[in-house]
C-alpha cells in the first residue's frame, strides 16, 4: 500500500477538481437564469393564475406550484446531473456503481427529498401568510428544529436506504476495541461501531461519527478497512471524535441557523421590493417563489466563503486533537496521503479555491501539520 503521493494522481486531482468546479458554476448560472426567466417572461404569474383554476387551497397550490416549477428544472438539469454524478467519476475512476444502481439512488434521493422539501415550503409558506413581516423568524426557528431532528434520526432511517450498516464482527475485533476505547477516552458515547459497504459506488474511503445523543454511532467505509492499517484508522477516527470533544456540531447547528436567520431577515426585506416590482398578489403568493429563491441563493453565495472559513477553523480543531489524542502523527500523515491518492484530493489547491470552496483544509496542509507535529 502506498504511502507517498502519486504524482499522476495528482495531475488527475487537480483536473478532476477543475472539471467540478467549472460545472458547479454552470449549474449555479442555469439555477440563477432559470429563475430569472420564471420572473421577467411572466412564466411564474402565469402558472399561478393557471392553477388557482385547479384549486383555490392555499396547501395545494404550493404542492402543483413547486411540482411545476421544479419539475421543469430537473428535466433540464438531468444531463448535467448525469454526467457530473455518473460520467465524470467513472471517468477518472473513482466510481464503481452501474448505471441501475445510480438512477436506483436517484429515485431514492427523490422519494426522499421532494416530500421533506415540500414539507419544509410549505411550512414556510403558512408563516408567510400567518406571520406576516415576522415569517423570517418563524422560518429559522423551524429550520432549526428541522437541523436538529434529521441530525439525530438520518443515521437510522435515511442512510441505511442507501449503505448497508453491519457491526464489524469478529474479523474486526481488535479495531473495533480500539476504536470504542478512543471514543470512551473522548467522554463519547456511541451505539456501536458499524462497517458500511462504501465500495459499492466509488473507490474513496471515508469514516464518520455519525448522529447525535442515543442514535451516535462509528461508521467506516469498507474502502477506509481495506486499504487503511489500523493505526491510520485510528487517527482518521480520532479526526471524527475531535468534533464531538470541541461539541462541533451544535456549534455548526447553531452558527448555521445565526447566519441562515440574517439571510431570512435580508430575504424579507428583498422580497417586499420583488412584490411590488413584479407586482405579485402578498409576500405569500407563491408566484414570487423564484424571487425569494434567488435572494436566498445570492445570500448563501456571498456567506459560503464564511462558512467554510468556519468549518476549516472547526476542521483544524480536529486535526490538532487527533495529533495529540493519539500520538501517532505518523499514521496521520501516512492516512491523508492515502485519501489523496485514493480520493483524488487535490494537496496544493490555489488559495482562491480554498477560500470559495474548501470546507475542509487542504490535504497538503493536514499531511505537513501531521509531519510538523510534536
């Protein structure tokens, strides 16, 4: 196993991440058009009067509204969606899933996604109609309630739809001791230590606490158990705990919903000037959908280079616990270089890149902190 950079595998990094980026801005700039066109050709309008033929239900109309919208949206975006989830991955080998198996996930994401999206908009929209000026408030506090819930219910009812979860076993009993006894010296209740099979859509490997309160649980990836040594799973794992010591993810929670609560307030008074601009009905018709939709994702464009900065500050928190958790500052290295190699991440991304679009810091950095340490 190999525990030096490949220097082929970086080239591909580096134009694997260019690729990705560059559909990340084309998928950003359809979103924003598409949007845009529902407002100016009085598409939105148009398809509001069309339904309120079908019903006057408040309930209803936002349900046949966000199914029109969105639908169309999808349909245009499915080329892309394909060749950025499917095409390119295998494309530089980091994909072993089969085509059933991704449109298989696809319908799943959906089955999934579209009734707690719709659950969510519609929510949002009797705060709109109940609230009046004050729904901005009303939507963070249920965001927050939504964060909180799916963060303690996703490791049992969602991901086991998508990843098989088995407990180690015998096989693994020495790693699983190990690692159970670095959870207890954290002050880290978990339910178990569980494998899941990974390597049945990509080649990277990846581990994770997952949950929170009784539903906390150590997942690896059968990628991560196959190709890592006990020792470089041990500080990948200590990596994952460093989040629970530092209490990472209510800080996420909390400091996400602070930020979306200021975008909600800003979307507010933005989408009073779209109502009369576009001459919509209230704040509450639903035609003015893409106005809000559009405030909202310019806000989180302009807030994701502070987000990030937040997340890589928590990121490197965790680094500096598993170091000095462990000790083994070896292993740590010898394990993000083999996810370098193995997931294709770019070591040296320029630093525009990194404030923009790393969430994490970058390898290169992680591996001579690890190297540095002492």
């Amino acid at each position: 196993m190999q525990t030096t950079l490949d220097p082929e595998r970086q080239k591909q990094a580096k134009e694997y991440a260019r690729i990705r980026r560059r559909l990340w801005l084309v998928d950003t700039a359809f979103s924003a058009i598409y949007a845009l066109a529902w407002l100016f050709f009085g598409w939105s309008v148009s398809v509001r009067e069309w339904l309120t033929t079908i019903t006057t239900n408040e309930w209803l109309l936002v349900a046949l509204y966000i199914a029109v919208f969105g639908g169309i949206f999808s349909v245009f975006t499915l080329p892309l969606g394909y060749y950025s989830g499917f095409v390119l991955p295998h494309r530089f080998g980091q994909s072993n899933q089969s085509l059933k198996n991704w449109i298989m996930d696809r319908i799943k994401g959906l089955a999934i996604g579209a009734p707690l999206g719709l659950l969510m908009l519609e929510l949002l929209y009797l705060a709109l109609r109940l609230t009046g000026d004050l729904w901005w408030l009303y939507a963070a506090g249920g965001l927050l309630l939504f964060n909180v819930l799916l963060s303690n219910l996703a490791p049992v009812l969602i991901m086991p739809l998508f990843n098989k979860y088995v407990p180690l076993g015998d096989e693994h009993k020495d790693l699983e001791e190990r690692l159970l006894n670095l959870a207890k010296r954290a002050n880290t209740k978990v339910k178990g230590v569980f494998k899941f099979d990974m390597s049945k859509r990509t080649k990277a490997a990846n581990a994770a606490l997952t949950g929170i309160g009784n539903t906390r649980r150590i997942i690896l990836g059968d990628t991560l158990i196959n190709e890592f040594t006990p020792d470089e799973i041990e500080t990948v794992l200590a990596h994952e705990l460093g989040h629970h010591v530092h209490k990472d993810i209510p800080f996420l929670i909390i400091s996400g919903t602070l930020l979306v609560t200021i975008g909600l307030f800003i979307a507010s008074q933005a989408l009073n000037y779209a109502v009369t601009f576009f001459s919509f009905t209230s704040i509450a018709d639903i035609a003015a959908f893409p106005a809000l939709s559009l405030i909202l994702g310019a806000y989180g464009l302009l807030t994701q280079p502070l987000e990030n900065y937040l997340s890589r500050w928590r990121e490197n928190m965790a680094d500096d616990y598993a170091l000095q958790s462990t000790g083994k500052h070896e292993a740590f290295a010898s394990a993000f270089t083999r996810l370098a190699n193995q997931n294709l991440g770019e070591i040296d991304p320029e630093k525009w890149v990194v404030f923009m679009f790393y969430s994490h810091p970058p390898l290169g950095e992680r591996i001579t902190k690890a190297k540095r340490f002492t």
